[in-house]
C-alpha cells in the first residue's frame, strides 16, 4: 500500500486564506483590524525565521503584525513589563512569546503574564484548564493544525483508536485533549512506553510528536492508519544537513493510508492556526462571531 500524502502547505494556503477573507469582512463591516503581536528574546536562528514568516503571513492575511525584538540579555522585569503593556494594547488581540526562551527567563512565568484572552498560542495555564474541560479556550497551533487535517480527511473521528507519541504541553497533552473532545479513543504513549511498536500498531490515527529523528518505523505503523507526523528534526544524511520527522517516512508510507511528510506537513499549519486564533481572539475580543471552521 502507497500511503495518500496530507499536504500541510496546500492546507495551511487554503486556511490562511479563509482567514484573510475574514479579516476583509471585519475590516469593511466593522472597521476592526485584527492585531497579532510577537515576542522574541535573542538571536536563535531557528526562532528568528519563524517569527519573520509569522509576520510576513499576518501581513499577508490583512492584519496588523507587531514585532517585538529583544535582546538575549533581557531581564524578566523588562519582558513582563512589554506583556502587560501588550495586554492593556486595545489594538493587539494576540501576543505570542517565541520558544524557547533564554534560559535565564522563566517561560511559566512569562506565559502565565499573558492575558489569556490574547494568548494565541494556548499555552497560559487558564486554557490548559479550559481546553482540559472541554470549555471554549485558546487552542495550541500545532495540535489544532493537526486536528483540522484531521477532520479534513476523515470527517468525523469519534470511535478511532488514536495514539499520541510524546507527552509535551505545547503538542502532545493538547493534542490528546482535541483528540478526546472529537470523541477517539486516545493514548497517550512516550520514551518509557512500555512495547511502544505494540501501543503504536493499535493505532487508527497515529501522532508522533517525540522530538526524535526517524524514531517511529513503518513495521509500529498499522495498515490504513493515519500517521501525523509533527517532528521536526534536522539531521546530517550524505554530508547534507536534512529535515526529517519522527517518523521514518520511507517505511511508514508503504503501510499507513494517510501521512503527513517532512517539511511540508504539520509544520506550515502551526503559522496557518496561528493567524485563525488571532482572527478569533479578535472576534471574541469585540463580541462577534467567531469564524466557523477554524476552531477546535
Ligand atoms: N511560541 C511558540 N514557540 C514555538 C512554537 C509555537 O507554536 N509557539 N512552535 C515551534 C516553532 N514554530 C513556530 O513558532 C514553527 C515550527 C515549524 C514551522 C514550519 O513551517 N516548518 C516547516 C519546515 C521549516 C524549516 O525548513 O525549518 C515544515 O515543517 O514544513 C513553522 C513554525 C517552536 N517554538
């Protein structure tokens, strides 16, 4: 069997999209332009182009970016000082503080000072418990682009057997929560899973989200079962420095039905979901309806 490849790029246009028609609407019917404001402390590499793409996107869909860039030495007095002044910013429906942070800054702390109405990446402890009790939250990026794709190729999931491979807060706790809330049955599986190939193999949907190169192969993967695949790892092959996932795609692909590839998968839907909460923290912010299908 060939698995279907999920296109994430193709998806993520098509959301982004959706978004930007919104963002029109509100412009004209209302006059209100959504706001997105990120955070980034220091110079890592990686984070610096992800936080110029989710400002090139937000421009992109029509709404108002506003980069904060900060230097590594920052104190945290100083950051929690921009948050609360973000927070108290009527033109800003969103802020978003770039991971990781450096290690001198307490990233619970910074988090927790966000407003959690504005929270865009779910991450403030009130939508941890909100998305934990099934009550309308802020929705982490990445498990919501997942799910969207999710339901995009399957439809309704209630009854699918579905495993989650890692255990992190930012994807694989809120992904079994969204898992949960459409009604699977959900596993969460990690490094100390007792026979993980076992625990995998009894998968109809399949997240791997361990942070480990190539780590699931095809032979965990049942036959049929959707494989997302939200690993994003750069690793040396043939003296080239590659991008791969956790799972090993080659194997995987020959037994699942669906699969998400590496780049090009899950990781263009997590700007995609973060321009879709911004747009619905912004509804919400000022009473309106909040853009159907680009939600949990
Ligand atoms: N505050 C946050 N920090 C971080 C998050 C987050 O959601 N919120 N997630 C990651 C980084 N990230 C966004 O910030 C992110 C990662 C990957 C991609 C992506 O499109 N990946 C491409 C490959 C890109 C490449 O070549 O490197 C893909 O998978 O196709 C987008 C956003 C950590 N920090």
């Amino acid at each position: 069997m060939t698995a279907q490849i999920i296109d994430g790029k193709a998806f993520a246009a098509k959301v982004r999209g959706q978004v930007a028609e919104h963002v029109a609407r509100l412009k004209t019917d209302h006059g209100i332009t959504p706001g997105l404001a990120v955070v980034l402390v220091g110079e890592d590499p990686a984070s610096q182009v992800y936080v110029r793409s989710k400002g090139k996107s937000t421009v992109e869909s029509g709404m108002n970016s506003y980069e904060h860039k900060l230097d590594a030495t920052t104190s945290e007095a100083d950051l929690l000082a921009l948050i609360d002044k973000l927070n108290n910013d009527p033109a800003v429906h969103g802020i978003l503080v770039q991971l990781p942070l450096p290690k001198h800054l307490d990233s619970d702390l910074v988090i927790n000072s966000i407003d959690p109405a504005k929270d865009v990446d779910g991450f403030h402890i009130s939508n941890v418990g909100l998305l934990g009790t099934g009550q309308k939250s802020m929705v982490p990026c990445t498990p919501l682009g997942c799910l969207m794709m999710l339901r995009d190729h399957h439809g309704k999931l209630a009854g699918m057997d579905a495993v989650v491979v890692g255990r992190s807060n930012i994807v694989g706790k809120p992904m079994a929560q969204l898992l949960l809330g459409d009604s699977c049955t959900v596993t969460i599986a990690h490094s100390r899973t007792k026979d993980l190939g076992e625990v995998c193999r009894r998968a109809d949907i399949l997240v791997a989200a361990v942070g480990r190169p190539e780590m699931i192969p095809g032979d965990w993967v049942k036959p049929g079962a959707t494989v997302i695949d939200v690993g994003i790892n750069r690793i040396e092959r043939d003296g080239k420095t590659v991008l791969v996932g956790d799972v090993d795609f080659a194997s995987a692909a020959t037994v699942a039905g669906a699969i998400t590839p590496v780049p090009g998968g899950v990781g263009p839907m997590t700007i995609a979901c973060l321009l879709a909460n911004t747009l619905t923290a912004c509804c919400r912010a000022n009473g309106l309806a909040e853009p159907e299908g680009l939600t949990a």
